[in-house]
C-alpha cells in the first residue's frame, strides 16, 4: 500500500542509495511532480503553493539536463526548509530559483537559496556515495560528474577541488 504523504525526509534514505539520485522519482513520490515548462532563459525553476494547498514544482524545459535535476533538488530544498513562506500574502505563492531574478518572493532571502543549494549539492552528490566511489577508484571529477549525473563545477565545489 502507498503512503498517502510520505514524509519527504523519510524519503531520501532511500533515495540517495544508488547515484544517480532519482531526484524526479523522489519528486513524484512526494507529489510535487515536477513539471517540466518553457521558461526565460534566466529562470530555472519554481516551487509553488496552489490554492489547494498542494506544492508542485515547474522546472525550465530549455535547461541542459544536469542543471534541470539541480533545480529539482533545489525546490525540494524550499519545500522542505521553506514552504512556510510561500502564500502568506499577494504575489509570494512561488520562490523561483532565477539568475538576477530580484526575489519574486520577499520572503526568500539569500540565506535560502543557500540552504536550498545546500540541500541540493547533498541530496544529488550524498558524501558516502561520493566517499564510495573514490575508494572504487572513480578519481576524476568530471568521472565523478558523469556518474552522479552533476555538473563538473557542482562536483568540483562537493569535492572541495579548487580547479
């Protein structure tokens, strides 16, 4: 029997044992989604409340693959440590993860989006799964990138790599 609201923390668990990270499978399962939609160039993604209550998260159709899954995991960052603050008030239903986008939503701070990134680079680079694939000899970053299904930079700044 399928949880009706499975706790999205409960989740991860499971989620994160084999890379890479089925970030839109973990999506789905919490019923976010995600949508994927064409959007300007400098918008990445969204999460937002609907008038239901329910969140679901849109993703930018146009991205290249590895920054779409960041966005995935970026809005589950918001939904997790911020859903709080989305829909207190007149146009703060979305927190948008955008370049220069100057914060749809006043409640979301930089400090979130931190966090939000935070959460990403773990959920989609967890460090046992990164520790593991080192000792089986996977030493390059861009390997490293390929395998977790990440960004050369995304793995270089997990790795702690300067260049």
């Amino acid at each position: 029997m399928t949880m009706q609201n499975p706790s999205p923390v409960s989740l991860i668990g499971r989620y994160t044992q084999i890379v890479p990270v089925d970030v839109y499978g973990l999506l789905a399962e919490i019923g976010l989604g995600p949508d994927f939609i064409d959007m300007d160039d400098d918008i990445s993604g969204w999460i937002e409340k609907r008038s239901d209550g329910s969140y679901r998260v849109a993703i930018n159709a146009r991205h290249h693959r590895v920054r779409q899954r960041f966005t995935a995991a970026h809005e589950l960052g918001h939904y997790i440590y911020h859903r709080d603050l989305l829909g207190s008030g007149v146009g703060d239903t979305r927190a948008y993860r955008a370049e220069g986008s100057g914060r749809p939503n006043p409640a979301i701070l930089p400090m979130h989006e931190r966090q939000a990134n935070s959460f990403a680079a773990n959920l989609l680079m967890p460090k046992e799964q990164v520790y593991r694939q080192i000792q089986l000899g996977h030493q390059s970053t861009e390997g490293l990138a390929q395998l977790f299904d990440v960004s050369q930079p995304a793995m270089r700044i997990r790795l702690g790599r300067a260049g």
